[in-house]
C-alpha cells in the first residue's frame, strides 16, 4: 500500500464550467473572430528558449506575425 502525502487526503469539488451563449450587444462569439482580431487582442503564451533575450523573441513573433505592435509581460528568462 502506498502512503498518501497530506494534500490528497483532502476531497475536493470539481467544478466544470458550462456552456454559455454570447450576448452580440456585447461582443462576438470568440471561434467567430477573425486572425486580426485575435492577433489584435490576444496573448500568446510561448516557451522561450534559452539564448535569445525576451525583447529578441518579441521582436521574433512580430515579424513572423507581421504586427507592428507586441511586448511581453514581465521577463521570460
């Protein structure tokens, strides 16, 4: 038999969130939006490798995606 560490002896609720309908008054369904837009108020959540600094990597996805706006939040180091 195998010992169980403190934490999961504990029993926990699993919440499950639900489907719910976009009000179009208030905004567009998100699988409805163009590239653009998400392009435009989006984040993307990468991986950085080690080497370039993380205003490189900014510059990176810039020019891949052809933007003229991005930055990071924080330091990807």
């Amino acid at each position: 038999m195998k010992d169980k560490l403190p934490f999961e002896e504990i029993t926990r609720k699993v919440y499950t969130k639900k489907e719910s309908q976009t009000n179009l008054e208030h905004g567009i369904n998100p699988e409805n939006r163009t590239v653009t837009e998400l392009l435009n108020n989006g984040v993307i959540c990468l991986n950085k490798p080690s080497g370039p600094s993380s205003h490189q990597v900014t510059e990176y996805a810039k020019n891949i995606l052809e933007i003229g706006k991005a930055g990071h939040g924080g330091t990807l180091e």
